[in-house]
C-alpha cells in the first residue's frame, strides 16, 4: 500500500491554522484595544460643560463630576439632572451641517438652458 503524504493529520496543516488564529486575533484585538483607550482617555477629561450622549439616547451636559463614585451627573432640561455612571455615556459634538447648493429647479438660467436644447431622437 502506498504512503500517503500531506492530508489532514499533516503538521504543515496545524501550522497553518495556528498562524491564521494568531494573526485573526492579532488584527481584531489591535483596533479595539485603541478604541478602548481613547474612550477611557475621553471619560477622564470630562468636564462641567461638556456634552455627552449616553447608551439610551439621552443627550445633555455635564454639570459636575462625581470621581468617587465614578458617575457624572448630566442636565437634560433646566432644572433637571440625571445621574449616569461614566460607562454609559461618551462625549458627544454636534454633528456640522453644510448648507445645500441650490437645486436646478430654482435656478431660472438652467431652466432657460434645458429649454433652448432640443432634444434629437
């Protein structure tokens, strides 16, 4: 019977899934790990007056800073804070609005234009 070589049981094959395990953990694990850090360094620069956003949507501004307890306290309306703990809540900016550029329809030369052209068929 002749000897089969590779197959499944090859150890090039288990060298080849270790690596792409490795680098598959590697590449995923790098991002977040960044990710992570910028947002604890975010959380340990808020400050009264910031705005944050938190988990369930409400928007706000911080009004202070509890750093014993690791909370924020947060106004949502006058006279009105909520407690959140810093876990919840990230900093928020107001996304920039660019103004629109005015659409053909109102603007009288480009009517006049696709009215002069004809249309050949």
């Amino acid at each position: 019977m002749p000897k089969r070589e590779g197959g499944l049981f090859d150890p090039s094959t288990f060298i080849m899934i270790g690596i792409v395990f490795l680098a598959s953990i590697f590449l995923l694990q790098r991002p977040e790990k960044k990710r992570q850090e910028e947002r604890l360094k975010a959380m340990e620069g808020l400050k009264k007056g910031d705005r944050v956003l938190s988990a369930s949507g409400i928007h706000g501004v911080v009004a202070r800073v509890n750093k014993e307890k690791e909370t924020v306290f947060v106004t949502v309306a006058k006279d009105v804070e909520i407690e959140f703990s810093k876990s919840v809540i990230s900093p928020y900016e107001e996304p920039k609005v660019e103004p629109k550029a005015p659409q053909a329809a109102s603007d009288p030369k480009r009517l006049e234009d696709t009215k002069s052209k004809k249309v050949k068929a």
